[in-house]
C-alpha cells in the first residue's frame, strides 16, 4: 500500500488490507461503514476500546474502494484527550495512522483506495516515506 495522503491509498490487486480503530478512553461510539467497490474480509466492530477488521482489494486494476469512519457528537462531560486512532496497513509499505478527537460535532472520515498494478520501477523509500522510481532522490 502507498500512501497519498492521510485519506487516500494505493494498493495492489488482492492485497489485504487491515484497518484498526482504537478509542483512548470512554465508550467506543465510533461506525465503520460498509466498504464501497469490495466487501469487509471482516468488519471492524469494537470489542472493548478496539476494533479490527481486513478487506482484501480487488483484482481488477482501476477499481476504486472507499469506506467511511462516522464518529458521533459526545455527550456530556468527556476526556479532551479522548480520540480515535484509525490505523490502516496494506500487506507491503508503512501504516498510516489519523487522530479523531472525541468530537463536539458528528464528524464523517472517508478513506479512498485506489488498485494499481504493481509498478516494477517504483519502490518505497521508508526514511523519506515516498514512492520513487529507481533511486530516492533524497537519499
Ligand atoms: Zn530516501
């Protein structure tokens, strides 16, 4: 899995994608919606402060997958450090992970992933965290 931003991925026909949502504390409210373009390997539903779930991403070069993340408002007095950690990590490259703060207002994270056939000539470079051809630039 690439990284091309904090809300969009590529990723290779048939790999398994795993995607974690911890909450730090209080009461796990959080959705996961159903997946769009593939169907959930397993949901991620909490089981305590965690949840955890996988998909795998099509065959079919060009499809585009997406899945939605819907935290609820809070209610009442809450933790300002309370938040959910969403974690997604493809079967190759580095995680990602994005912070949701307990909200005061319903927020909606969307994630898009886009299957690409392997790129020979593209490797990841893990100190600069970028897809290069050939050699990093940077290194
Ligand atoms: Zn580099």
């Amino acid at each position: 899995m690439f990284i091309v931003d904090q809300h969009t991925f590529v990723v290779h026909p048939g790999e398994v994608v795993a995607v974690t949502i911890l909450k730090r504390s209080g009461p796990f409210l959080a959705a996961v919606s159903e997946l769009s373009g593939a169907a959930w390997t397993r949901k991620p539903e909490p089981n305590g402060p965690l949840a955890a779930g996988s998909f795998i991403a099509p065959h079919q070069a060009g499809t585009r997958v997406s899945m939605a993340v819907v935290v609820p408002e809070s209610r009442g007095p809450f933790d300002s450090d309370d938040s959910y950690e969403i974690k997604i990590q493809g079967a190759t490259g580095e995680a990602t992970s994005s912070l949701v703060p307990s909200p005061l207002r319903a927020q909606t994270r969307t994630f898009a992933f886009e299957v690409q056939d392997p790129d020979p000539g593209l490797t990841w470079c893990p100190k600069h965290k970028i897809v290069v051809r050939g050699r990093c630039p940077k290194c």
